[in-house]
C-alpha cells in the first residue's frame, strides 16, 4: 500500500474543490485532491454563476475568466434578473445599468458539465495531485493530522496530511467524518433540474428568470437561458413544506409549465431533452461549525447556499478560496487546531458571506407573504427610480439589507 504524505488533502473536485486548490497551488503549496467521479461528469444545478463567480475565477487568473466570456458555446453572459411575482408581474432588473462599452458581463449561464469540466482543467499544477475516479475506504485521524485510504486504478494508496478540506457536496464524507452533528434538517430544500430545447420569450440580453408562483412559495420556478437554444428549467422549495403540503415537486413544475398563462405559451414547441433531475439544497440558515482538529468544510459540505437566490456555486468556489488562504496561514503558524482554524477560516467566511446568507434567509421568510411581494413588484414596475434602487441591490450588501426593514416598505407606500 503506497504511502503518500502532502500538505493538505482535498476530498471534491468540484467548484469548492477546484477553488481551493487553485489558490493552494497559487502559495505553492503541494496538496492531493480525491475525486469519486470522472471529468466531464454532471452535476444537477441550475447552472447560473453570479459575479461572485467570476470574481474568485479572475482572482485565480484573469485568462480564465477571459476565456469564458470569449466561449459563446459553453457560456451565455448574462446581464440581469427577472423577476415574477405571485401575480404573474414581472419585473426585469440589470445587473450593471450604467455598463459602458468595456463593462464585461457580471454573470453567466453555463451548463455544469461544461463549467466543472473547465475548472478541473485549470487545477493542472505542479503542486496538485489529482485522482480522479478514486473510491475513499476510510478517513480518520492520526497524530498531527489526518490519513485517508483511497482505491484507485485497482491499487490501494493511504494519503496523510496536517488538514483535510471536505468539498464533497451535501453528503460530505468529510462533514459526517470529523462533526458529531453533520446535518441541520431545517436547513434543508430540495430542488428540480430539466433541459428544455425551444423555450420562447427569452430576454435578449439573457435575464436570468425567477417565477414565484403561489404554489411554490418560498421557493420558486426558474428558467435560465443556456447557449445553443437550450434552457435550465426549475424549481426550488423549502423540504418542510413538501413535506407538510405533500407536494409532488415534479408534477407540480410538469403543471406550471403546462397550466400557468405566463408560462405555457412558451414552452408550446419546445422539447424535454434529459430525464427530470432532483437533488438536495443544504440552504446557508444559520452560522454553523464549518471547521474543527485538522479540517475545513467548503460549498455544499458547509451549507452554504443562499437560502433566498439559491446560490451555491460562487459561494463554493469563494470558500474553497478562503480554506486555502487560513490552511496558508495554518501551515506558517504550524498550527491545525479547532481554535485557529476557527479564527482563520470560520470567522472569515461568516465575516464575508454571513450577512448576506442571513439576508438570504429574511428574504426567504418574506417571500411566504405573497401580498407584498405583489406590492413591491407592482411600484417598481411604475417607478423607475425604485428599479434603479433595487438594481442597486445586487452589487451594494447595505442596499440590499434595506429589504429586510418595515421602513423600506413604508417609503415605497407613501412614495419616498
């Protein structure tokens, strides 16, 4: 049995994965990532990468967010959001109003079995060991670290390592591994993936579309624009609530595209290309442990998806690149204990991301009154200054708080 021994392991080859070995192999330091899959391999999402995204890959390197700009036929760039009350109003809002000429796009769609695939081409380095379709027997741990057994290419290796980071999605090996209470019930959501081909009505700069139907509230139906005529179609909702409504999640979307009069008409001629896909949302509700002895969690393994936008894939790709700046910092202090990663890592992570996953959170609880949704959309749909204002909200964190507070209302009600 080989025995390997490295700075840091990494369990996903993910987005969380892949965030936390480029900026590893950006301080040099030697790590080995374990991947179960092999690349191109999907993974059920609905595809739509923010800002945050592009920020953690143009940190990385700039080409690479130069190259996925200039791929019109793996990335569609996308410009704003639309949003559609309860009411069926809509509601178009821009990402970048004021753009110039030169302003690059802050988003974009992108199928992810094209997205990962690209990432995992791009952690090739001489500091990364990659094993790709690597079965783990065991993780534990052992004097100053951690060991993992791995079986790959019908040989046994055990890899050991001062840290380990979990970037293995909502089962995380990692997470039941090292944490006595790994799962939050409460947190949870599930979500509903299909590819459609022929999709009518799109925006011509590519909004992303959120349809809060009445039935699906909090959650929501969501169409995304893809390139080549394709579209990620969607819902999202809270697991309590399937459970406590006993909601058919497939039936009721299957409905929605079929019933709604916002809807249907669009999807007249357009075509089913891949079976119904579903899979879990552990949704960011709460701060929780997301490190310990020797460990760090990353994306999905830390629960961090917005609870009210759904986004998973920045904010795994931003801890993956935070994990890798406090195991930077571990390894010069010499020092993988509870406390520091704590202080280096959880503390960063709730600092950057915390405000805006509790105001995820708030926004979620907002969306069960399906009245003032219905209000805000209806006055900004006749005053542009509050469009501008709500635009405003998705590049400024004290703007978008102000969603949050009974005098944002107010203002709107008596037209301030």
């Amino acid at each position: 049995m080989p025995d390997l021994h490295t700075k840091a392991i990494i369990i996903g080859a993910g987005p969380a994965g892949a965030g936390a070995s480029f900026f590893l192999s950006k301080y040099g330091i030697p790590h080995i990532v374990i991947e179960r899959e092999t690349f191109p391999r999907d993974k059920v999402c609905g595809d739509a990468c923010s800002g945050k995204t592009a920020l953690v890959i143009n940190r990385a390197n700039p080409a690479w967010l130069n190259e996925i700009l200039a791929d019109g036929t793996q990335f569609l760039p996308s410009w704003g959001i639309t949003f559609v009350a309860p009411n069926g109003r809509s509601l178009d809002i821009p990402f970048s109003p004021q753009r110039s000429p030169e302003t690059k796009a802050p988003g974009f769609t992108t199928p992810r079995l094209a997205f990962d695939h690209f990432l995992f081409q791009k952690m090739a380095s001489p500091h990364a060991t990659i094993f790709q379709d690597a079965i783990i027997t065991s993780i534990g741990s052992h004097p100053g670290g951690v060991v993992v057994t791995l079986r790959y290419q019908d040989m046994e290796y055990t890899v050991s390592a001062p840290v380990i980071v979990g970037a293995d999605g909502d089962k995380s090996l990692v997470r039941k591994t090292f944490l006595s209470e790994n799962t939050n019930p409460r947190t949870n959501a599930v979500g509903l993936r299909a590819y459609y081909r022929g999709v009518t009505g799109m925006h011509p700069e590519h909004f992303i579309e959120l349809h809060f139907l009445p039935e699906m509230l909090p959650g929501y139906l969501w169409i995304f624009p893809l390139p080549g005529g394709m579209a990620n179609v969607g819902v999202g909702i809270l697991s309590e609530r399937i459970r406590q409504k006993k909601i058919n999640l497939r039936e009721q979307m299957l409905h929605a595209i079929a019933a709604n009069p916002q809807i249907a008409p669009r999807f007249r001629q357009a075509t089913l290309t891949r079976k119904i896909q579903g899979w879990g949302l552990p949704l960011g509700t709460e701060r929780q442990p997301i490190s310990g002895d020797h460990f760090l969690l990353t994306g999905d393994a830390a629960c961090l998806i917005d609870p009210f936008s759904g986004e998973g894939i920045g904010n795994a790709l931003y801890s993956g690149m935070l994990a890798a700046a406090a195991i930077k910092e571990a390894i010069a202090h010499a020092n993988f204990s509870a406390s520091f990663l704590r202080s280096a890592y959880d503390d960063v992570v709730w600092k950057r991301l915390g405000e805006e996953l509790k105001l995820g959170a708030s926004l979620q609880r907002l969306c069960r009154h399906r009245w003032l949704f219905n209000f805000v959309v209806n006055k900004a749909a006749k005053s542009p200054s509050l469009r501008n204002t709500i635009s405003s909200m998705f590049t400024d964190m004290d703007l978008r708080g102000q969603l949050s507070k009974p005098s944002f209302y107010w203002k709107i009600l008596v037209n301030k």
